[in-house]
C-alpha cells in the first residue's frame, strides 16, 4: 500500500523508508484504518495511526476527533494518543485522513504496576478539575467546542453558550430531538417530554444559579463518548509500561458530570472507580441531586442511540424522563 504524499509532508517522512498497511476497523461506520511505518534519520523505528474515511462525513468527524484528541491529551497528556493532524489525500481528494500516535491496547484489565496516579479515575478525576481554556473572541471558558464533534456517527451542535444549563437544553436535548426526527419520523409523545424536560428538568436541576450554592459550574473538557470501549490498557507510541488510555473521544467543554451519563448507561466502570474518581473530583453540589443529573445526561445518549439506531432506545429515554418530570416538572 502506498502512502499517500499529503501524509508524506503532514509528518515530514521519507517515502523510500515508509510503508503503511491496514490496521483493521475504523471506530465508526465509514472508516478505514492503518498503520504507518517510518524509519527516522537517526536509525530508530516509529509507528502512527491513520484513518481514512470518504465524504464530507468522514471530513466533519476527522477534524472533531482531531481537535478532541488534543484537548484531551492537552490536559492530561497520558491518557490518550495525540493527533498529528487531519487532512485530504493529495490523490483522491475525497479521500478525508486523521493521523494520531499508534496505541497498542494490551486489555482492559489494570496493569499491575499501575499507580493511583496513572489509574483512568485519576486521570479522568484530573481532566475534570482543569478549567477548560478561553476560546478565541471570549474573555472567560465557554460551554461548547470550537468545531463539530461526532458522538457516534452524530454530529452534534458544539456552539459556544456561557450557560451550561441553555447548553444542554438547546445543544443536547432540543438538538437531538431534531436528529431523532430526521431518521424516525415526528414523534409528538417523545417531542412533548423532551421539551418539557429541557424547559423544567434542565434549568430546576442545571441552573447556574442553583448547582454549587449559585456559583454554577466550570467548563472542563470531557470526552463525551466514554463507555467501557472507548477505554483500555495499552502504551501510546509503543514506548514505556501500559497504562489506562481512552480513545475514539466526541470531547466538548461541559459539566464534568455530563462524561458520568454514558458510562452508567452502558457499565464498565464499578463502584471502585466512582469511589476513587469522588475522592478526587468531588460531587457537584446539591449532592443530593447527583443521581438525577447523571441520569439526565445518561438521558442524551438514549436519545442519540435512538436517532442512530431507533428501536428500543426509546423505551429507556421514556422512562428517564417520566421519573425526572414527575419529580422536577412543573
């Protein structure tokens, strides 16, 4: 297989000493993967990842997963591949690529000398207590992102808002009701619970004037898309002990709650992990409240289930939103 030269000059490589070859499946629907193998000047082996995928889809998802890897790896540099850019092939320009350090996934199991400090709670508890930078043309963190991210094959609504509570009901619930639309058809019973939960639930449980005593919350980066696959053990670049990485991130700047809603919807992550992430990233306040915002994010991800795939994801959004209207809704 040969190497495309728009990759050649992204990472600065020498065709004659450079091959690439398949590296199995892709992450998401349209995409392609592969490994780059490069002998540097100085005689020692590298190894990168590539993704390829065609159209404006796989453009779109590139560039978010891009710009997630780095804000992730920004943060806490151990805990996922950095990207080294995105681009389209010189050859074929429809042809859409994302290049990252070659992770080498060694199981989900915790390496045994893996210390607190290099456990995923830590480096999750970490990514959560660090303020999310300033964007261009802003004089404090926003809530949002600087391009499109995909969760899933959704390209989500990233646009900025200083207000995490008109995020999520804007950005996340009212959004996604629209995709939902879009591959299902009108749905006036879910319509109806979506925007009643996004115009009671939301502000009564995520108003900035309510969570944290009226201080509201600061935006941090999360990796939006954090179930038990998208986490494992494994050394970035080949090169030390493995250790928990993440990877396949849809990062926005958020609640750091809001990460806590896809991994209880889909497990993997037990009692151990939430007691040692806590110690270190502690419950929002109203602690009391804790449960049912977990819900209302896991609440997101039913909804985008449900738009991707339709079935019986809605069953599960029902019933989040039935418990949390009959508690919080007018």
């Amino acid at each position: 297989m040969k190497l495309d030269p728009a990759v050649i000059e992204l990472l600065k490589l020498n065709p004659d000493s450079s091959t690439v070859s398949s590296a199995g499946g892709g992450g998401c629907s349209s995409a392609s993967t592969s490994k780059i193998t490069t002998k540097l000047d100085d005689g020692t082996r590298k190894e990168y990842f590539m993704k390829t995928g065609h159209g404006k889809d796989a453009d779109v998802m590139f560039e978010g997963e891009h710009a997630s890897l780095n804000a992730l790896h920004d943060a806490v540099p151990s805990l996922c591949p950095q990207s080294f850019g995105w681009g389209k092939f010189s050859s074929s320009s429809s042809t859409s690529f994302l290049v990252t350090d070659y992770l080498i996934l060694s199981g989900r199991a915790r390496p045994n000398k893996s210390s607190d400090a290099n456990s995923l709670a830590s480096k999750l508890a970490k990514l959560h207590t660090t303020p999310a930078p300033i964007p261009d043309g802003y004089d404090k963190p926003q809530f949002g992102f600087p391009v499109t991210t995909c969760c899933g094959d959704t390209p989500q609504d990233n646009a900025f808002s200083s207000s995490w509570a008109d995020f999520y009901a804007n950005h996340r619930l009212r959004f996604i009701l629209g995709r939902s639309e879009r591959s299902n058809g009108k749905d006036a019973e879910l319509a109806k619970m979506i925007e009643a939960t996004a115009s009671q639930v939301v502000p009564r449980l995520l108003g900035d004037d309510h969570l944290n005593n009226g201080k509201g919350v600061t935006p941090v980066v999360v990796h939006g898309d954090l179930w038990s696959g998208n986490a494992s053990v494994g050394t970035i670049g080949g090169e030390g002990e493995p250790e928990e990485v993440v990877y396949d991130p849809s990062a926005c700047y958020a609640h750091s709650e809001f990460e806590l809603g896809i991994m209880k919807m889909f497990g993997g992550f037990g009692g151990s992990f939430l007691k040692e992430y806590h110690s270190l990233c502690a419950k929002t306040e109203p602690a009391e409240e804790y449960e049912d915002r977990v819900a209302l994010y896991e609440l997101y991800h039913h909804l985008n289930h449900h738009a991707l795939f339709g079935g019986g994801y809605r069953s599960g959004a029902v019933g989040i939103m039935k418990k949390l209207l009959s508690k919080y809704g007018n």
